[in-house]
C-alpha cells in the first residue's frame, strides 16, 4: 500500500519569527502518533520568478489516508492550524497518494 504525503508549501508573513512557528509544527508531530514522518526545508536555490515568493515546503507521511484525516480532525493539529494560519501570508496544500518511482537506498 501506498504512503500518502500532505505537502504545504508556505510564505510567512513579513515579522513572523519563523523558528517558532517551526518549532511548533516539530512539536504536533511528535504528539500525534498517525505521522510516519514529517521533514521541511526552506528554498535557497531558485530564482524567485520560479517559487512565485513562497519559501518553505513541509512534508508529511502517512501509512494511509485514514491516518492523514484522523490527523487533520485531532484537536492538537485544529488548534495549530490557527497559529500556522496567522503566520502565513499565502499557501498551497496538496494531499495525495504516494507514487514510489525509485526507493531510498
């Protein structure tokens, strides 16, 4: 079965102290069990023509899609979401079943 991946890719609002929000973040999911796997990064190579301003992507993994609702209905991810929207300026959420093209080594 496939891992299914709930993708956001964000631009903080100006004077947003972003470390806090991202230690906020690296906190849920270290409290909700479903979470197989959570990384982010921020860009630092393309021109912006390219990320249209949008600066950091977040990527979570789940076993199945039950898990990413069961996610998204927990109280600890509808309280944070408040906080993450409030920081954000614009964004872009894409959830999806996982193709895997070529397995980590």
């Amino acid at each position: 079965m496939e891992d299914f991946k709930h993708l956001v890719i964000a631009k903080f609002k100006e004077g947003v102290v972003v470390e806090e929000v991202l230690k906020g973040m690296e906190d849920l999911v270290s409290k909700i069990g479903v979470v197989k796997s959570f990384e982010w990064g921020q860009d630092i190579e393309s021109p912006e023509i390219l990320t249209q301003g949008f600066t950091h992507a977040f990527l979570m993994t789940f076993h199945k899609k039950e898990d990413y609702t069961a996610f998204q209905s927990h109280s600890d991810h509808v309280q944070f979401s408040s906080t993450f929207s409030a920081a954000i300026e614009k964004f872009v959420v894409l959830d999806f079943p996982a193709v895997l093209v070529k397995p980590p080594n």
